[in-house]
C-alpha cells in the first residue's frame, strides 16, 4: 500500500496537507492533515518531519497504544508507526485537531481550516480515522508493506 501527503500551506504554527491512498497508480482522497510546521532546524515538538518516503508499521506498545486500545477497541490493531525518520523518534498517525495535539505526528480529519491565524485545525478526526486506519492496518498484519510520501507543495 502506498501512502501520499500533499503539504500545501504552512504557516507559523502548522502544516495543512491532504492524505491520498496512491496504490495502482490512482490517487484516492482519504482525509485532510494537519502537522507541526516547517523549521529548518528542528525544536522538539514544533517541527513536521521532512519529506520523503518512510515505512509504516504498528507500535504494539506505548501510551499512544494504550489509550488507543481502549478507545478504538473494536478496530485497534497498533498505532501506525513511521520508520527511520530523520532526527525524529516515535512519529505516528493519530487524532487530533490543532498544532498542540502532535510532536511532529500526522492528524487525519475529514474537514479543514486555513491556516489563516497562524494556525490550522482539522475537524471530525476521529470519523477520519476510523475510517482511514482499518485498511492500513488490515494491509501491515497481512503483511503487505505500507509507505508513506510526505512532499512540499506549501512554500516555506
């Protein structure tokens, strides 16, 4: 399964961007994203990670994993875990609305605002990710390899 973030506004405080599923070459819209914003050197919780393409695979452990196992128990398998980022350790996808919900982490959400204060906010984000997480997740225990391609279209 492969994965694509398109980053299209950055500002002070967050990054927007919309997540596609790109598997067989077709670009199918799953939700938007919201992300830290772009430094050129990163500050512990205050920068997205850079471009690129990085492996998923599930965090069977952590806090993240366990709140998550109690409140999404019908369909929590692992936190999607993001491999091999540079200078960034324990990056994942999750919920959230606002720049102060991620340490660099994805938030999924199935609406959006501009960045237009400094900051964004992606709504229904837990809608978004019930819906988003199943297949990765049904792809990772099936063993298939997952990836995902964060690239700038924002300016920075």
């Amino acid at each position: 399964m492969q994965l694509e973030v398109l980053r299209f506004s950055s500002r002070k405080e967050s990054t927007l961007g919309l997540l596609f599923d790109i598997t067989d070459g077709k670009r199918e819209f799953l939700c938007y994203t919201l992300e830290d914003e772009h430094r050129e050197e990163k500050v512990m919780h205050e920068t997205r990670i850079p471009a690129g393409t990085y492996e998923i695979l599930l965090r069977k452990e952590g806090g993240h994993h366990n709140r998550y196992k109690k409140r999404f128990e019908d369909i929590h398998k692992g936190m999607l875990w993001l491999q091999d980022v540079p200078n960034f350790t324990w990056i994942l996808i999750h919920c959230g609305n606002h720049d102060d919900h991620t340490s660099g982490c994805l938030l999924l959400g199935d609406t959006q605002t501009e960045n237009n204060r400094n900051t964004g906010y992606v709504g229904s984000s837990t809608n978004a990710y019930r819906r988003v997480y199943p297949p990765i997740a049904k792809a990772l225990e099936e063993g298939e390899c997952v990836e995902i391609t964060y690239t700038d279209f924002d300016p920075v």
